[in-house]
C-alpha cells in the first residue's frame, strides 16, 4: 500500500518562498497523478494543484497560478510544490494526494478521496 509524506512546510514571511516535497513509498510512483490540496483553519480543504503521472500536464487554480510550481521525480519517487511570492493567505496545511490513476480529475474531491493522502505539512506565512 502507497504511503505519502509531505515535508518542508515551515514560517516564512510574506513574498518568500518554499519547497514542499511528497515522498512516496510502496507503490509505483510513475503510476499515478499527484496532486496538491491546502485546508486553512476553519475552512474547506481546496484544490491548488496537480501533475499528471509523467509531469507533462499541469493545472493550478487561479490563486496560485504564476506563484506556485507542481513537479515531479519518478526517479525519486518524490513530487514538489515550489511556492514563491507567498501571502498570508496561502498560510495552511498542505496535503499531497496521489490519484488512482495516471490521468487527473479536476474539482472532484470524489476522484481523490479514491487514491491515497498525507498527513499534511504546515506552511505558515506571515505579514
């Protein structure tokens, strides 16, 4: 069974940047999309992005487009969320999720919920 942990979450001041890394063990990485998901205090977890299982496709929602950058190492069995320009708004827990398969879904939390999650890492920016 696929195990996902997210790292390099952290406090960083508004207009920096960081790498969040999604370390996947126990099933064939190359298989699935990755995406990533943020929940903020008291609020709803949403969509901010997502690759594909070779990295050649990508999508971001609009608030992060431009900012934020979804990779992937199937080598390393490893997918990245490079975050700059950072706004307090972004502040949350950042989960990555692996699809349950190589394509993705947009806006249907249905489609993840079928795959595999994180436990989340904090990223917490401030003003």
């Amino acid at each position: 069974q696929v195990q996902l942990v997210e790292s390099g979450g952290g406090l960083v001041q508004a207009g920096g940047s960081l790498r969040l890394s999604c370390a996947a063990s126990g099933r064939t990485f190359r298989s699935y999309a990755i995406a990533w998901f943020r929940q903020a205090p008291q609020k709803e977890r949403e969509f901010v992005a997502v690759t594909d299982w070779s990295g050649g496709s990508e999508y971001y929602v609009d608030p992060v487009a431009g900012r934020f950058t979804i990779s992937r190492d199937n080598a390393k069995n490893t997918a990245y969320l490079q975050m700059n320009s950072l706004k307090p708004e972004d502040t949350a827990v950042y989960y990555c999720a692996a699809g349950p398969g190589p394509s993705f879904v947009i806006g249907d939390m249905n489609y993840w919920n079928k795959g595999t999650w994180g436990k989340g890492t904090l990223v917490t920016v401030s003003s």
